[in-house]
C-alpha cells in the first residue's frame, strides 16, 4: 500500500513525509505524517477488524467533545485514520510536582468524567477485565512462578460489588496515552474502549501514576464532583486486577518479542523502572523493556 493514498489531497505532495511511530497490539500501523509545517498522525488499522468502524465511532464522539485529537480524514477503504499530532507537554511532571499536584488531579478526574459521561455505543460489549486476566493466565505457561501466583491470588478474591452504572471507558489509560497540551488532558488509542466500571480507569492511571491514597481520593472527588471519604474496596481491588493484567501482558509480549524469560529474584519497582525509562537505560518497546516492565507492575501489585 502506498501510504500517501491514505492521505487527503491537500496533505499529499513532495515535501510530505511519512515515518513510523509504533505497531499496535491491535496490528494497526501508526505514522507520523510531515506537511509543511504541520505535522499528523496516520492509523492504518488491520485489515481483519471487523469492529473498526465501532472504534472509529468512540474516537469521533471522544474528538467532537475535545477528547481526542481532532479527527482530519477517514479513508474508509483504507481503513485509514488522520488525526492531529498534539505535542505533549508532559502531564507526569504536572501531577508529580507538589505545586501543581492538585491542579493536575482535579483536571484528570474531570476529563475522566467527561469520558464516561460519552453516550455507549449500543454494539460495544463490556469489558471484563478479571475474564481477561484468567484467559491470559491459561496461556501464560512461561512467566514467573510468582507471576502466576500472584494473578491467582487476585482471581481468588471475591470482587467487591459494583455500585456504578457502566459507562464508556477508554480501558487503556497508561501515561502513554496521556497527552497534556499545556491547558487539556487528551485520550490516545481508543482501540479498546467500550462499556466497563468508570473506577476501573481510575484504579488504572492511579497504579501506573503510583498515586498514595490522598492523590486517589483527589482524583475520584475531582470525578465525582463531591468529596470521598474513603477509597471504595472496588477500586483497590481493580488497582489490583489491572496490575495482574496489564504485568502479566507485558511478559507475555516480551517473550513473544524473544525474550528469554526466566525467574528474577528482585525485580525493579515501578519508580525505579520509570527512572530508567527516563535515562534512556530501558524500554517499554523492547522485548527485555517490556519483561522489566511486567515485573515492575507484578511487584508493585503484590506490594497492595
């Protein structure tokens, strides 16, 4: 496929170039597209989806309402997606340095709020995390003992009853797809969205965030629009779910990437692995960044 086919008219030309960003787990290609002075983000989904168009329906509805980076161009076809590339003035260092924490949590909760109050798609299934993690347990033969150990404990636990109605979560909500832009929070891969508990990505962001109990009670009043007393059960224990879950994934994905796997006796915490990240020492896009990562995750679940 030419990919500049992808494009609309007016992005097409001998100046435009077009290099690639990542390849989803979803199998979808992801391009950053030069234009002059303007820059753009091309998704070209797998050709085997069969629920493309529903996806692309969550992310017009999250763009429309500010969400998302703008929608430019649909080439249907193609299967092709153009949307705006939104610089990233960083949202990590907003909601992690103490004189802005605050302003930086009441505006993630809200946004989060503003993402769940989204009308569902009537076709979407719910999202069943705790399914999800019992499936990949089954096929995860090659993580470490203490891996399985510990998803079998979280899958052990009786969850907590849920006393919110389900609403259109983006399911995804790691830093990666955090994008601040100097004044609003933007969502990124909505790939997975669909119906689910709206604590389930604030448990989420709150695990990857490492966020203590006065930032988590912040973030679910900034949500709620009223102050929490106290976290509720079921948000501890989805901090726990996605922590197996998404620790889990990840070795999962590094060994298929050609990890040799194998036990560890201290893995990194979730900071340390972080401040690694940022001294270009590790990678998340790399099979061994991933195994690291996985085992961060795992160690700090098992730390709650």
């Amino acid at each position: 496929m030419n990919l500049e086919d992808c494009l609309p008219a007016e992005l097409r030309g001998p100046t435009t170039t077009i290099t690639p960003i990542a390849a989803g787990m979803s199998g979808a290609g992801v391009y950053r597209v030069e234009a002059g002075a303007r820059a753009f983000v091309l998704k070209i989904a797998a050709g085997d989806d069969p629920v493309w168009r529903r996806k692309l329906h969550v992310q017009q509805l999250a763009a429309a309402r500010g969400l998302a980076p703008a929608v430019i161009h649909v080439d249907e076809a193609r299967r092709a997606v153009v949307s705006a590339f939104v610089v990233d003035r960083g949202f990590a260092p907003l909601v992690m340095t103490p004189a802005t924490r605050e302003r930086a949590l009441d505006l993630l909760g809200k946004t989060l709020r503003r993402v769940h109050e989204l009308p569902v798609p009537q076709s979407a299934p719910a999202a069943d995390p705790r399914q999800a993690l019992a499936g990949l347990s089954a096929t995860a033969t090659t993580v470490p003992v203490f891996a399985a150990e510990l998803a079998a404990r979280v899958l052990a636990e009786t969850p907590p009853p849920a006393d919110r109605p389900l609403a259109l979560s983006h399911n995804d909500i790691n830093p990666s797809n955090v994008v601040h832009d100097g004044e609003n929070i933007l969502l990124l891969d909505w790939d997975v969205a669909g119906p689910n508990d709206p604590l389930y990505d604030l448990a989420t962001i709150a695990l990857f965030l490492r966020f203590d109990e006065a930032a988590c009670l912040r973030l679910l009043a900034a949500h709620d629009g009223a102050p929490v007393a106290a976290l509720p059960a079921r948000f501890g224990y989805l901090r726990r779910v996605v922590g197996a879950l998404v620790g889990t994934m990840m070795l999962v994905l590094a060994r298929q990437g050609g990890h040799a796997g194998g036990e560890t006796d201290a893995p990194l915490s979730l900071a340390e692995y972080y401040q690694r990240m940022r001294a270009g020492q590790v990678s998340p896009a790399t099979p061994a960044g991933k195994w690291q990562f996985g085992l961060a995750l795992l160690a700090e679940t098992s730390a709650r």
